[in-house]
C-alpha cells in the first residue's frame, strides 16, 4: 500500500551528488524510486510535484519533454 510519507522519501532517495558536490534529481529516477514504495506516476507528475513541494531545486534540463533534470541551488544567491 501507497503512503504519503513515501513521496518524500523517494525523492530525497533519487537525488544524486555530482563529483563537484552539486545535487542533482532527474524526473527518471524520482519515478523509479517512487515504483519501489508502490506510486505508480508519471514523469509530468513527478515534475509538478517537485515544483510544488520543491523549493531550491532548479529546472537544468537541456532538451525538451518530461524526463527532466533538477539541480539544487543556494536561495541566497549562490550555488
């Protein structure tokens, strides 16, 4: 059975961190994730729900479509 809690859990479970210390989540593997606590959602889903209860992670992506790329970012002016 689905929980709510899992959402949040799933997400912070895709973030990946780059060599350079950038944290970075793609739509693609916040989905995956997501499968593993039984959400079935699709890549739009996956980015409407991390703009709205995402708020430093930025939208890097550099071709068009669904599978997204979010980078997290300082709120104060830096990266």
């Amino acid at each position: 059975m689905a929980r709510r809690d899992d959402i949040g859990t799933a997400f912070d479970r895709a973030v990946k961190m780059s060599p350079k210390g950038k944290r970075t989540v793609t739509t693609v593997d916040f989905v995956a994730e997501l499968k593993k606590v039984n959400w079935d959602w699709s890549l739009k889903q996956a980015n409407e729900w991390i703009e709205n209860y995402t708020h430093n992670f930025r939208d890097i992506s550099t071709q068009e479509g669904e599978a997204r790329t979010f980078f997290m970012f300082n709120p104060n002016g830096g990266y």
